[in-house]
C-alpha cells in the first residue's frame, strides 16, 4: 500500500529525545551534585589504580 498513513508517524517511532534526560538530571539535582559526582568517580579511580599498582596479583592495563 503505497501513500501517506498516520499511523507511521505515532510518537512510539519517533526518536527519543535524547537530551531530555540530561536536562532534567540537572535541573533536578543541580550543576554541582554532578560535578561533585564525576570528581568522586575520578578519585575512586585513582585511587583503584594505585591499589593495583601495590596488588602483587594484578596490574592495571591502562595508564
């Protein structure tokens, strides 16, 4: 069936907003939760790496 149907253009086969989560993660928690988030996040991972480097067991793969 060839032409125009309006059930091709239901909101389900749309894409997804995808800056919509973003947006609304920072207008509910704020700039500096997240910012507070990443920097521990980036800790946590130094401070995994500098366990691994004193682990006789493992090494990390990255520097």
């Amino acid at each position: 069936i060839d032409g125009w149907n309006p059930s091709d253009l239901g909101f389900q086969l749309t894409r997804r907003a995808s800056g919509l989560p973003i947006w609304f993660a920072l207008t509910l928690h704020g700039v500096d939760a997240h910012r507070d988030a990443i920097r521990a996040g980036i800790a946590m991972a130094r401070r995994f790496t500098t366990a691994l480097h004193a682990s006789d067991v493992a090494e990390p793969l990255l520097e």
